[in-house]
C-alpha cells in the first residue's frame, strides 16, 4: 500500500525527515518494499484550458485549438482527439518537453503550425485514459501539471502483514507511527452535517453477520463538475481511478479511514433496502460483468427486485453509480469477517472492501466515515444530506477482553526488564487502556487491534515500541540440550532408510476420504469446513499419499521409486468429536530392485526386499521383527502381506499392492509398501557394552516336515518360546516340497545357533534342547523330524 507524504501528514505531525519514517515502520515490523516519489517531474508540461476550437481546413479528423496557458498566454494546437471540445482542461506539452524519447517541437501539420501538443494520460505514462486526460475544473491554466498534482511528494510502499488490519489505511499507518516515532496523531473532528428530508427507509434482517448497517440518502448532486485535483491523484497514487464524485469519495475514504462504503444510484433502487442471506440459487451481475450464483451462506444487501450487492465484497450492475448520477444511498457497514471471507473466497474475488473487512474493520468507525464522506460528497458534488438510518447491535460487536500483562514475564521473554510506567506510556501509545492490577497491568486493546489476544501479543507490541535493536543480547547461561530419544530414534530411523536409497517425501495431511475408503481405509476424522472437497479428511495412513507421490514420479520417467515418510495420522478418538493423533513411519517401493549395473542381472524388487528394509529399522532400535500372517490391509495381496509385530504387540503391515488397486491407480509393475508405528523406533536403546563372548556358540540344523499350508513364521515363534535363553539366533535357510515328501507337506530347514556366555555347552545339553524344541514343534504343529 503507497503511503504518499504529504496524505500522512494530514494525519501526522512530526518533524521527522521521510525517510526515518520509513525506518521506523521496518523497525516496527512494517516491511517497507520500497519508496520514490508520486509522479514523473514532466518539465515542460502544463495545464491548458481550449478557450477556442475550430475544424481544420485540410483535415477533416484534425482540430485547431487555440489553449489558455495562464500568465503564458495563448498558443495554437492541432488536435485529433474526439473528446476535445471547448472549455475542456487538458495537459499541454510545450516545445521542448520530454515525453518519454520524444521531444516536442513546434510542428507544422497539414499547413496549420501547432506550438505544443494536448496529452493524452497515457503519453504521459500516467493514467491510461482514451482520448485527452480530462483534467479537474479547479486545475489552473499554465500551472505546471507536476505542480498541480504534486507529483514531487515522496511515497513508502508498506507491506501490511495479514494481522494488522488496521493498518490497511493511510489513518492506520498514521496511527502506529506516532506510536514509533513519539508524533502526535491527529484524531478526527467530525462536523456536524446539515440534514434534511426523510430517513431512507433500510432494515437488517441478519443481525448476526452484520451487527452494524448505516446509510444516507443525497441527492440533487452536479456530477459533471467532477472531482478535484488532489483527490483524483490521491486515488492514482492507490491505484484507483477517478469515475464520479461519490464513488471517487467511498474510495478515498476506504484508503483514507480503512471503512469501506458503497454508493448506489438511488434512483435504480426500487423500494426498501434490507441486509439479507441469499436466496439458494439466487443470481447477481457484478460490477465485473460477471453473473455469479449465490446460496444462503452468502450475505446481500437487496430491495424488493432482488440483490444490490454482495455485502462488504462488490456492487451490482443494476443499481451501479453512473456518469448521469445525480442521488446516491450512500451504505456504511460492519459485517463479520468469517462469513464474508468463505463468500469472497467461493466467488473468486479479492476486493480493497473484501480484504479490510476479511482482516477485520472497527464497528465505530461505521458513523465517521458516512460523516467525513457525506461532507466530501457534499463539498464536491453539491446536493442535499437525509438524516442516517442505522441498525446497531453493539453486543455482537468484537468486544475486547482485559489481559493481564506481567512484568517479570516481560523480562523472561524480552530478556530485559522494562519499569512500569514506560511499559504503560507505550501500550497507551497504542490506545490502549492499561491499569494497575495487583502488581501487574491489566490492559485492553482498541477494538480495531484485532491481533492482541493473550499477553505474549502485548509484550510483542513492548518489544517493537522499545525497538528490538535496543534490547540487549544477554548471554544465556543453561545446560546444552540434548535430542529427545524418541527423536533422535525417529532421525536415525530416517537416515538409514536414505543410506538405503529411500528418499524422504513429506505428503499433504488432508486426503480424499473417497480415495481413503477406494484403498480400505476408514475416513475418520473429516473436516466441517473443508477448504475443498477432496481436502475434506484428516489422512488414517500415510500409504495414500505416498502412492500418490510414487506415482507421480514414475509417471515422470523415475524407474526405481523408494519414498519414505514420517508423518502424524489422525483417527476419531473414542471420547467422541476429539481426534486422536498418531505418529508413524511408512515407505514405498518400485521398479528395480539396485541400480543398473553390469555385474549382476537385474530384477524387480519383491517382499523380501522391504521386509530386509522394515527388519534393519526394527534391529536399529534394538527390537526383535516378527513377520506373521494375520489381519492385513484390503489393499494388500493376498499372500503377499504380512502382520508386522515386535514384543506380541502388532506395530504395523507390509506387502505387496493389490493387483486390482494396482491397475485402479496406474502402475504397471509391482508395488510393495510398509506402515509401522514410529514409538518402537523411538525408543533408546539403552544399551551396555558387551564382552565378546569365552567359550564357543554351537550350530544344530533340523528340517522338520509340517502341513504345506502353515506359516513358517509360527514355527520359528515354537522354536523361540521354547529353545529358552541359549538361543542366540534363528534361521530359516530352506524350504522343500516335492518328491521325497508326502502330498500337501513341506520341510523347512531350521539353523539354530546355541551359546552360554559362561560355559561350553555339552552335547547332552544342546541333544536336550534340540529334543524338547521337536517335543514342542510336533505338539503344536504335528512337526516331524525328516528323515
């Protein structure tokens, strides 16, 4: 937003030099993006006023103007413009001035001489106007244009940061910068009006979502006299153009106050004015054009044919303020910002109004601005005041609440104590009320401070008033921190995956509920007001996502794809409407299974390339993997999928991707994923260092013949519970059906590796152990020893 120089004096005393206001605005958390001044110097141009105009004799599009300069008398100008005509104000380019890369001289044009050229706006480089730039009635003729518009005064270009509302306006920044620089601000004296005639007859049906609606009715206004100089480029330098007096007036006072209004022709409006919800199906032709449908979550302002405007977003057309506009009702509202915002957002427009009453706008500044704008209107234009109609309910007004402010917490977060009686010099800087309170201050915010909610807003606002380059660094004297376990558990986790070629990717937590329950998985947790559609969930896996990104990337000519992610879900708690939150660890896994390369044949990677994956994060943390058959997610094969489970408690999945859900989603090859939960990796480890063990572990290999059917992971458990606390490792290293076995049989090879760390075990102790772990293996699963 440009703040021009000397539009902020109007609201400003000060005797600071320009440019250290814009320091001070950075320093308190303005970002000032840049600065320059308001127009070109346009040496050589002025304002000049046709007093004569008759056509040319050789031309039939050409005119010869005869142009009061003022003190500088007459000159002849040959025009070709359509809007010329007798007593229209102009800027007239004299010999010699620069237009860009153009010089004008005096030129001799279809045998008639021209001493100067009348401008458009656009070859000035300033307003983008059709024809000659219109110039207001009070420009007077022969001064210079840069003059009479000041184009020489300074501007900061100030970013308003998405809290400070209320600095959306030229009063606002006004306003904080007496705070920062120690000016005054010069409050507003609003005049008493001359009124008369009759209260335009309006009514508020939604109190709630517009709990203030003030509006007047003037009439008998000149609009052909225009707007004067100093407002047209007031509204320029903000980017707005000049239409009529009573819009160009609502515009600056939206600039001006931050309160946005709206003018209708109040000859185009049939009946009574009511505030109202939108009929479902309801239609209204902006002022962009555009016809746009509205349901009942949308706030209007109508009469009794039907809408006007969209409330606090953008007018109609059918009663939109034209040239010919002689009566305005001029509307001044508070309306609620949540429900505007959702309204504003759905049509796809981002209005000045829109944005301000989004951010917020003081209720109290309602009657000001009518006040100031009717008495611009009046000044301007001419015409004749009604008396204001206004519906308040001040209860549903923002209302806000006292917060205790504690000075030792201001020395705790600022690292410097600050005495109360300056503390309270600089809350009151801001208009806030502050009183003591039993050692402390209790302190209410301006109603148009919308940002201030708790005490830690107040001490950023101590902070920026003392200016942070004035807080002293304040060496901090405490023990180093280290990492949480569970933390540095989950980061170790992430690194060994990388140093395995996974890559990390971080997916959006609001999913599709329809693609989670495609895949199996309950939506759970869904958002009232979602932003869209397929955002309306809180995601209950991470594995959506992850396919969704390794999708993606295959699609982009990635062969081997290995994502990984940790990430929180979400699941409706059984207390009710809360939501439990869980963290988890989940990868995904296509295309080859080790780069290309010339020294082996390459293959696709399989299950028992990510259970190795899954097995080598678990060994990480120090816990023993078990891979079981057992309940898996609808989206897995068959076959194909195992129950993940570490200490008897299940921790999570992994398998292969349906070949149904393969195809729904577009991959071509085998994908295979995994999801655990990330406490077991979070875990320390809390390890001791181990003396390598005295006497020598003894190996003993056993193939048993057991049903073909039964999982090898329930025979290796038997083996574990019953083999006791010699058993130092397990493997399966065979699997045999075939010949030599009876029909629906299997053998699996069995090596059993058995150590005591105090003495060398005998063959009669390993020969007794091996004989009960058969003992167990044949009651259990009806194993026989093969022969």
């Amino acid at each position: 937003m440009r703040i021009a120089k000397q539009w902020l004096l109007d609201w400003l005393d000060t005797r600071l030099p320009f440019e250290d206001l814009g320091a001070a605005l950075t320093r308190g958390g303005f970002e000032v993006e840049g600065a320059g001044t308001t127009g070109p110097a346009l040496p050589g141009v002025v304002v000049g006023r046709i007093a004569a105009i008759t056509a040319h004799p050789h031309a039939e599009r050409l005119r010869i103007c005869t142009v009061d300069c003022g003190e500088d008398g007459v000159r002849t100008v040959v025009c070709g413009a359509a809007n010329a005509r007798l007593g229209l104000k102009a800027p007239l380019a004299l010999p010699g001035a620069v237009l860009g890369k153009r010089v004008i001289t005096e030129a001799e044009l279809r045998g008639v001489r021209s001493h100067g050229m009348l401008c458009s706006g656009a070859e000035l480089g300033l307003a983008a106007t059709e024809g000659l730039w219109e110039l207001p009635e009070d420009a007077p003729p022969g001064m210079a244009l840069a003059d009479y518009f000041r184009f020489a005064d300074p501007y900061l270009d100030v970013a308003v940061t998405p809290n400070r509302g209320d600095c959306l306006s030229v009063k606002g920044v006004a306003r904080e910068l007496a705070a920062l620089t120690g000016g005054r601000f010069r409050a507003p004296r609003p005049r008493a009006l001359k009124v008369s005639g009759v209260t335009p007859h309006v009514s508020v049906e939604d109190k709630s979502r517009c709990p203030r609606y003030c509006a007047r009715l003037i009439s008998g206004m000149a609009p052909d006299k225009g707007s004067p100089g100093w407002l047209v480029e007031r509204l320029r330098v903000c980017g707005a153009s000049a239409r009529h007096p009573a819009v160009d007036v609502t515009n600056y006072i939206l600039f001006d106050l931050g309160q946005p209004l709206h003018a209708f022709d109040a000859a185009l409006v049939r009946g009574a004015v009511v505030v109202r919800g939108a009929h479902p199906g309801e239609e209204i032709t902006l002022l962009d054009g555009a016809t746009r449908r509205l349901n009942a979550d949308d706030l209007i302002i109508a009469d009794d044919e039907g809408p006007l405007a969209v409330a606090g977003v953008m007018g109609g057309r059918r009663a939109a303020v034209g040239p010919a506009t002689r009566s305005v009702l001029l509307e001044a509202a508070y309306f609620r910002p949540d429900t505007l915002s959702r309204t504003a957002r759905r049509l796809g427009l981002a209005t000045e109004s829109a944005l301000r009453f989004e951010r917020g706008v003081d209720p109290e500044l309602c009657e000001l601005a009518l006040e100031r704008a009717t008495a611009l209107i009046l000044k301007i234009a001419g015409g004749v005041a009604s008396p204001a109609a206004e519906h308040s309910v001040p209860e549903l007004w923002p209302r806000p609440e006292p917060i205790r402010l504690r000075l030792e917490r201001i020395r705790r977060l600022l690292g410097v104590g600050v005495p109360r009686a300056h503390v309270t010099r600089l809350l009151k800087g801001l208009g806030m009320t502050v009183t003591a309170s039993h050692g402390d201050l209790l302190v209410t915010a301006p109603r148009f401070r919308f940002d201030i909610r708790a005490e830690v807003d107040l001490i950023e606002e101590v902070a920026r008033l003392l200016g942070y380059d004035e807080i002293p660094a304040v060496a901090l004297s405490q023990a180093p921190l280290s990492a949480r376990p569970r933390a540095l558990g989950l980061r170790r986790a992430a690194d060994l995956l990388v140093d395995r070629d996974y890559h990390e990717a971080m997916t959006f937590s609001l999913v599709d509920p329809e693609e989670q329950t495609r895949l199996g998985i309950p939506a759970q947790a869904l958002l009232r007001n979602p932003l869209a559609a397929p955002w309306s969930a809180l995601r209950a896996s991470l594995i959506p996502g992850l396919l969704a990104a390794a999708l993606h990337n295959r699609r982009r000519q990635q062969g081997r794809v290995r994502l990984f992610e940790v990430g929180t879900c979400f699941r409706a708690a059984d207390s009710g409407t809360a939501v439990d939150e869980e963290l988890r660890l989940a990868g995904v896994a296509l295309g080859p299974a080790w780069p290309e390369q010339w020294g082996a044949p390459g293959r696709l990677v399989d299950f028992f390339d990510v259970k190795g994956d899954v097995e080598v994060l678990c060994a990480l943390a120090g816990a023993t993997l078990a891979v079981e058959a057992g309940d898996i997610p609808p989206f897995l094969q068959k076959g194909l999928a195992a129950t993940l489970r570490v200490g008897g408690e299940t921790i999570g999945f992994l398998g292969g991707l349906s070949p149904a859900h393969r195809e729904r989603l577009g991959f071509e090859e085998p994908v295979f994923v995994f999801e655990i939960h990330a406490a077991p990796l979070g875990q320390p480890l809390g390890g001791r260092a181990q003396e390598p063990p005295r006497f020598p572990s003894v190996r003993r290999d056993l193939a048993v013949v057991v049903r073909a059917d039964l999982p090898a992971g329930a025979v290796l458990e038997t083996v574990r519970v019953n083999a006791g606390p010699l058993l130092q490792g397990l493997v399966l290293f065979d699997v045999y059906q075939g010949e030599g076995l009876d029909l629906g049989k299997k053998s699996l090879a069995l090596g059993l590796t058995l150590q005591d760390f105090s003495r060398t075990l005998t063959d009669e102790v390993v020969d007794g152990l091996v004989a009960q772990v058969l003992a167990a293996l044949k009651a259990a699963h009806g194993a026989e020893l093969r022969q």
